[in-house]
DNA sequence: TTGACTGTCCTTGTATACAAGTATACGTGT
DNA sequence: ACACGTATACTTGTATACAAGGACAGTCAA
C-alpha cells in the first residue's frame, strides 16, 4: 500500500471549500500521487478536508466531468484508468490547437513582453534541470506565453482541461526517459522562427517538439499495462 | 416577464436525476429559451423537476463549468450574459480544430461509410429549410462526421463544450440574418475537396465558411447589447 | 421628505439523516 | 471441503434541516 505523503491539510485546520478540494485532488492525480484505479471515498475525503460530504461530492462532479475520476453507484469512486483515447484527443487537441497558436504569433509578431516572458520561462526550464515538477510548470509556462502573446490566454485553458491525462504521462516519464536538453533546444529553435516571423519552420519544429510525447507514450504503454486502459484497439 | 413554453417533465412524471436536469437546462440556455440574465431557483429547479436541491446543484455546478450559469453567494444565480471574450475564443479552438480534421480527412480520405454520413447531413439541412433547430442539428451533424470519419470522433465533444456560448448567438441570428443556401453550398464544396484529396481548397474553403459567423456576432451585438458582455474592450 | 434601522423572506452553503444497492465475512448444512 | 444463505458494514444517491448572509419593505425618528 502507497503511504507517500499526499496534499494534506495539517491538522486542526480549517475546512476546505469545494474549490480548494477539486484542486487538491485534481493535482494529487495529475501528479500521480494518485494512481489510477486507485479506490476514493467520499467519508473519507470528508474526514481529510474537514467537511461533509457535500462539498467533497460538487469536487467529485468536477473530476468526473474531466475525465480524471469514475463513479460507481453505490460500488465507489475510482482514479480513471489513463485513457489511451484521451490521450490520443488530447494531443491532437493540443497539437492543433498549439500549431494554430504559433502561426498567429509568427505572421503578427509578438510584443516585447511577451518576449520577454518567453525567454523567462525558457531560463527557469534550465534552472529547473530535472526536477519534473519544476520542468513541468516551466514548459506549460512556455507554451501558455504564445497563447498571451497573441491575446487568446484563455486558449490555454482549454489545452490545460485536455492535458490532465496526457500529463499522468508526462509526470510517468518525466524523470527517466524524457530528454531534457533536446526540449529546451526545441523551445529555443521555436522561439527563434516566431522573432523571424517564419510561420513554417515555427510550424514544423513545434510539431516535432510535440511529437516527443508520443514516442513516450507508447513506450511507458509497455512498462505499465496496469495504469493505462487500451480504449482503442478494442473498439 | 417571459412565458414560452420550455423542457418541462409533464405533471406526475417520474422524478428527474442529475443528468437530465443538466442537459435540459443547458438546452433551455443554448437554444435561449433561458435568456442571458434571467435568474434561477435551485428550489424552483427541484420543483419543476421534481427532486431536492441536491441533483439541482450537482447539474448547476457542471453549467458553471461551462460558463453558461453564474452563482453569486447568498444572492441567486443567473444565466450568463453572452461574453464576447468567450466567443472568440470558442471561434478559434472550433476553427483550429476543424481546419486539422478536414486536413486530415482531405489527406488521408474517407470512408464510404463516412461519406454516407456526410451527404446524409447535408441532405437533412436541405429538408430543414429555414427551421433552426432542425438546421443546426443537421450542420452540427455534418461538422461531427469528419471527425468521426478520421476516428476522432470525441474531438467533437471538445468543439461542443466551446460551442455553447457561441450556439446562443446562432440561435439568435438563424432565423433571420442566416444565408441557409451559402452554407449549404459551402458544405457541398468542402465535401467535394476532401473526396478530391485537396487539403489546400477544403482548408479554404472551411475557412471562408466558419468566418460567416464571425460577421453575424458583430450585427447582433449592435442589435442586442442588453445580452452580450463585451468582457474584451475593457480588458 | 429623507434617512437609518429592523424584521422578514429570500438566497446559496453545509451538515446530516435516510434510502437503496453492493461486497464480504461468516456460519450452516450438505 | 464446499456450496449457499445471511447478516453486516460498507458504497453512492437523495432528501431535508440548519446556518449565514443579502434584498427589501415597513417603521420610526429627525
């Protein structure tokens, strides 16, 4: 049985409301400290957060409604298995939604700021080294810089709602196989062709950028079968 | 005070769950019958549907997630006003994300099966003439089945989710502003460039159709600002 | 007339009680 | 040993009671 240490509040806090409980959870198996299958309880949770039930269940609704939890009545509450699926809709949702980004801000240019923010993001990646959880937030930051840029920041939240599952991976793989160096290059080279205003070579390297993840994908499918629910051969 | 008729459960019905009050409500607001502003009553709600609060909360917290219903503690909660911000943002992840299906349904082909779907769609919009329910489910029929033909199927429910806000304008302006015989054509004409394998023309093409659109959100802000949030100049 | 106060009724937020169904350990009979 | 029924302790789904705060009409005083 995992007894990793999880998000908790110390004890003898104040309860949690429903948004701080989604967000705890939410992060929790994001970052895989909740595995898939992975068995919640409602009373539980209460117990946890210091509330009733209520609250616990509109945070329930909310992972459900993202993919991240299944409920079985009157069975109990299940992390989701990752979902080859949603993955597979998530990075072409990412991937054309991404590209979309990176074209606007090649042909228009972007400000300054933005610039700036752009390089900001890629230095705390260097910083970070490989500390996933560091990395991670700096390459969202990267990649959220180019939707802000363009003024379409809340693009991102929709690439963020689909990136959950894909980013169970991400963290699965971050530390082991995943080639830090070659992804900051990658940043590098696509932050160079949108100050060049080269809509198609900004183009191509982000879908080369973006394809990494596959090959990951597909290899940690073989290392753990247990955490991952083969939706598609099936179908 | 407004009196038409909505989805209403007939008298002695059998009680409603979480599910069906959400995506009744979320139907009343799409298709305006909810208008933007308008309050609710999580008590009214549990009578009209017959249950307690609680599924009505359960379904009241899924349509804050979608943006479509705004609660405001202790003070009551609304039906969102039209966000302007929300619409050029469900316009650009709808463009981005169709423009990648029909490239990759223009590349890599079709089915027969999927053509089938297709024309069936089209065919259905010519027989739905100018009712607008009836038009939209038929376009939105033929916009679903690309992604279906490329085996993406559930990119669709991602351009759904977005489409709501967007939707209310559609509803607003159908019936009067509409040219139901361009879209019709331009449907016939993205057809025609993906059997053709043109990735270039249906890209076009599709692009020419979804920027209609576009036009008919600026006259409708012109004509009913009381609706519609212009959350976009005041940033 | 105007302003502040107050009681009442409303709202949503939370806790809890109950309903209905499932998993499981345990005893019993064969 | 093994199959089967049963009690029990769970699970989530739903209804209801209560808490906390806002909206508003009416009252009273200046």
């Amino acid at each position: 049985m995992v007894h990793e240490k999880r998000s908790l509040p110390r004890p003898g806090e104040t309860p949690a409301n429903a948004a701080t409980i989604y967000q705890t959870i939410r992060s929790d198996i994001v970052r895989m400290r909740l595995r898939p299958g992975e068995r919640l309880s409602e009373n539980e949770l209460g117990l946890r957060f210091r509330t009733s039930r209520t609250p616990v269940r509109e945070a329930i609704v909310r992972l459900v409604d993202d993919g991240l939890i299944e409920v079985w009545p009157q069975r109990g509450t299940f992390v989701s298995r990752i979902s080859l699926k949603a993955v597979k809709r998530a990075r072409f949702v990412r991937s054309a939604l991404e590209l979309a980004v990176i074209r606007e801000a090649a042909e228009h240019g972007i400000s300054p700021a933005a610039l700036r923010e752009v390089k900001r993001a890629i230095a705390e990646q260097e910083r970070a080294g490989s500390d996933p959880h560091l990395f991670a937030d700096a390459d969202d930051r990267f990649h959220r810089a180019f939707a802000d840029a363009i003024g379409y920041g809340d693009i991102w939240s929709v690439v963020e709602s689909q990136k959950a599952q894909f980013d169970r991976i991400r963290f699965l793989s971050l530390p082991a196989v995943t080639p830090v160096d070659l992804l900051i290059r990658q940043h590098r080279a696509i932050l160079e062709a949108v100050v060049a205003r080269d809509a198609d070579t900004a183009e191509k390297t982000l879908r080369a950028h973006l394809s990494i993840v596959v090959e990951t994908t597909a290899a940690l499918m073989r290392t753990n079968p247990d955490l991952i629910n083969d939706d598609i051969s099936e179908n």
